[in-house]
C-alpha cells in the first residue's frame, strides 16, 4: 500500500502570498498542489463556526479520514508529494501538527495594510462557481447540511437583500460575526491578519523548529532567488533550471505598499490602531507617507 509523503504545509492569512509561493512550487515535477480544501480540514468538525482548531478536535478518526484523504490526492496525481494552502491554517497549527507530524510548514506573513487594501477587494467579489463545485465534491454528504447555511446566506439571502457580499470572506477568528456588526469592515478584516499572525507565530513556537520557517512577502519579492532556495532546503528540494526561471520572470514588487493608493485616511485611521503592535513587532515602518484617495492608480 502506497505511503503518504510528508506534506509540505504553507501557512499565512489570506492575500499574504502563499497563492504566489504555491504557484512556484507547481514549477517542481514531483510536487502537486492542494489549493484551500477547507472542508477536509473540518471533516468531523463542521460546526466550529470558527477555524479555531486544537488539538481537542483532531480525535483519531478525525486523524485518520484527513490523512486518508490526503493520501487519495497524492495518488489521485500520480503519486507527487502533496503541497497544500489554506489560510484558515493559521489558526489551527496545533491541530495540524497534530494530523501530521511529519509536515514541514513555511509561514508567509505581509505588511498588515497591504492585505488589509486586498482583502477588501475581495470581500465584494462574487463567488467562484467552480471552487464551490470543487468543495462539494471534497465535502462528505453527510456533512452538507452544516455548510447549508452559509450557502443560503452567500447565495440567496445576500441577493434578495442587496448587501452585495459574502457572510465572512477569509479566515473565520472566533467572534468576528459579532465584529461584523459592530465595527467597520476595514477594521475587522485588520483583526483578521492580527489573530492570523499572532495566533501562527505562537503555535509555530511550540513545533520542532527544525519542522517550520518563516519569510516576510516583501523578503521573498525583493529576493525571490534566495528565499526560495531557503524554502526548498527546508522541505528537502533543490531548485530546477525551470523553477529558477519561473522565479526570474514571475515574482515583481508592484504590490508592495498599494496601501497607499488603496486605503483612504479614514480608513487608515481605523486599522493603523488595531495593527500598530504586530507591525512593530515583526520590524514593519508605520511612519511612511499618508494614504491615498482609496483608488488604485
């Protein structure tokens, strides 16, 4: 019977680069690409209503129905070693580990007002028809009817009431619904990235450092040779002549610091109180030219 290879996990919250990163990795013949299976993730645990995830939630079967599933993808694609993005990961490294400790992790964290700007263009964008195809077809039947009322939100509901947006859009924090209706949105999806950031690099801290590493977006476009070559010593690859090339032509700098044509001075104002102590932290500048009118240029 075939075995599981160690999968390769890439975790960051969403717009943070890990679609980027993955992208590069698919360059490698040997490596197949799980793009966000996020109801495999809560085979067992639909009903979170928060991608919270401990190790409480990974019981054995749990275990056991991710790895199977993960194993059948890694067959299903010729046997390649499986690398997967989901961001609602970040929030749950304990679990992960948990289900594999074998995975290796690379943790992308990005200027907190460079994914605030992107995350609320996506906030309004309508739904992929075939990525909800998709996650019905990973999503057990038996387990349809706990997802039915996010789907009649986003399909219907939202619609008829001419709100033009998704219930949540990205990772689920515990108590974000009840943020949505009290804050701004430019404000809960500034908490969104905190407790993304915040709550993986504490995990993270717990795990086998030898199993884990971790890289600013900007770091990797302003030298994608290096840090991917940091990225495959780390999960036991070397690069190709085609991956050095796919690097070369591929990753720019355009969007580092659209902040400031995207994000207005209101809203600037909103989020710079709520992101101020993770940027510091992680070395981020908060003393950079003001935003802009909120339209990209």
């Amino acid at each position: 019977m075939a075995e599981l290879k160690p999968p390769i996990i890439l975790i960051g919250n969403v717009r943070s680069g890990t679609s980027m990163t993955a992208f590069c990795f698919d360059q490698f013949e040997d490596i197949v690409i799980w793009r966000e299976p996020r109801t495999v993730w809560t085979m067992g645990n639909p009903e979170m209503g928060h991608d919270r995830f401990t190790q409480a939630q990974a019981s054995p079967a749990v275990v056991e129905r991710i790895r199977d599933a993960f194993l059948k993808y890694q067959q299903d694609n010729g046997g390649r070693r499986v690398m997967e993005k989901t961001p609602s990961n970040c929030l749950r490294v304990p679990f992960v580990q948990r289900v594999f400790p074998e995975a290796k992790f690379i943790h992308l964290v990005r200027d907190g007002r460079d994914n605030v700007s992107s995350c609320l263009q996506r906030w309004s964008m309508p739904i992929n028809q075939n990525r909800l195809r998709r996650r019905l077809k990973e999503t057990p039947v038996w387990e349809w009817p706990a997802y039915l009322p996010r789907f009649l939100h986003d399909r219907v509901m939202g619609p008829i009431r001419g709100s033009g947006r998704v219930k949540s859009w990205g990772v689920v924090y515990p108590g974000m619904y009840d943020d949505l209706k009290a804050r701004e949105l430019v404000e809960v999806i500034a908490i969104q990235w905190v407790r993304c950031v915040e709550t993986a690099q504490q995990d993270l801290a717990d795990v086998d450092p030898t199993r884990w590493i971790e890289c600013r977006y900007e770091d990797f476009v302003a030298d994608p040779q290096g840090q991917f070559q940091r990225f495959c010593e780390h999960v036991d690859l070397v690069p190709t002549d085609q991956v050095r090339a796919y690097l070369t032509t591929t990753i720019r700098q355009d969007a580092v610091q659209a902040w400031k044509q995207r994000l207005t001075p209101e809203q600037l104002a909103l989020i710079t109180p709520i992101l101020e102590p993770t940027m510091k932290r992680l070395g981020y500048r908060l003393d950079e030219s003001a935003a802009g009118s909120g339209e990209v240029a």
